[in-house]
C-alpha cells in the first residue's frame, strides 16, 4: 500500500472515478480501490464504507475502516482525486469544528 501512495504522489499512478464508489489508477500496475459498505437491517450506527476493495495487478485484498491500510487508502486517493481530497479536507474541518464545540464549557444558566 505505501508503495501505491508513493507511486501516486510521483505521478507514475494516473487516477479517476470509474463508478460512484469506484477508483482506477493506470499507470505500471493496474489498480483498482471499491467502496464496501455492507447492508444493514435497520438502523446503521455508521455512515459510509466500511471497507475497501483494493485489487493490485492480480492481487486482491480488503481493508477495513480504522485500520493502518485503511488510512493508506484514504491517502492514496486524496493524493489522486482532486474530489477525494477537498471531501476528505470538508471532513477534517467539519469534524476539528466540532471538537471545538464540544470543548467549550456550557454557559447556561442555572
């Protein structure tokens, strides 16, 4: 995975969205990264994937949400998608936004 993000970021990775949650690099290797998000009876308690799909050449895996190949994912397609990045740059905003909020003492009165 570092060695797709390095590829990526030295521009020997070329990048597009190739379905709504679906990203394809050309490039020495083909790459593929698909969106999982599994189906849920009810109520989901999370939003969004939960995995990715990632198939290198031959090579298929998945990672999943909160792990270190995950992350790398994240990275790989911020640093290929410009989209990817301004959504993932909204997402650390909104979410530093809220910390911050939630830091502030209450000024209620009692």
């Amino acid at each position: 995975m570092r060695a797709i993000l390095e590829a990526t970021r030295r521009g020997s990775l070329k990048w597009r969205q190739a379905a709504p949650e679906e990203f394809e690099a050309s490039g020495p290797v083909k790459i593929r990264i698909v969106q999982v998000t599994p189906l849920i009876a009810g109520d989901p308690e999370t939003a969004g994937p939960q995995a990715f799909e990632v198939t290198a050449g031959t090579v298929c895996f998945y990672v999943w949400d909160g792990s270190v190949g995950c992350e790398l994912v994240r990275q790989i397609l911020s640093a290929g998608l410009a989209s990817w990045a301004d959504h993932s740059g909204r997402i650390d905003r909104e979410t530093r936004r809220m910390i911050q909020k939630l830091k502030r003492p209450n000024k209620r009165k009692r």
